[in-house]
C-alpha cells in the first residue's frame, strides 16, 4: 500500500527529526480501526429496496402490455372498475 500526501515530513534516517515523524506516523497508525468496513446509509438501503419493486413492475406492465395488445386484458367487470375508481377521485 501507498500513502501519499500525509502531510507529515519525508523520514530521512537517524535522528530527533526522524524520531518524530516516526512518532507521529505511529500515532496515526495506532487511531486506524485496522479493518476496513462498509456501511449503508437508509437511503441506500431504500433504493435497493426500489431497485426490487421496479423489476416486478416491469414484468407487469410488460404482460399487460401483451394482454391489451392480444384484447384479452379489457372486459367489463375490469372496466367498471376502472370507471369506480375513476369517479372515485374526482
């Protein structure tokens, strides 16, 4: 592994300059959990959970689609349902 960029100065061999980097690379070193860990928040949880439902309503709209499109999706009952609910928000 690579660290760039620690803001702390290059180690140059022996001395009170050296011994101090080192001092605060260890402390550094020392305050890092050592395992690495991924955590999700609710948002990303429940865009999964959308990701799921979305795939179902595809499949649906796509049999729909070809009920409709053979005319075996449309009768009465289905249409005076339609209708009730229609009325129903008005």
């Amino acid at each position: 592994m690579k660290i760039e960029g620690t803001g702390l100065p290059p180690v140059g061999g022996p001395g009170k300059a050296s011994e101090a980097a080192a001092g605060r690379i260890k402390r550094a070193v020392d305050g890092l959990s050592g395992a690495d860990g991924l955590e999700l928040s609710a948002v990303a949880r429940a865009l999964a959970q959308l990701a799921l439902i979305n795939d179902v309503r595809e499949e649906l709209v796509e049999r729909l689609i070809a009920q409709i499109e053979a005319g075996e999706y449309l009768d009465e009952d289905k249409l005076r349902s339609a209708v009730l609910r229609m009325l129903g928000e008005i």
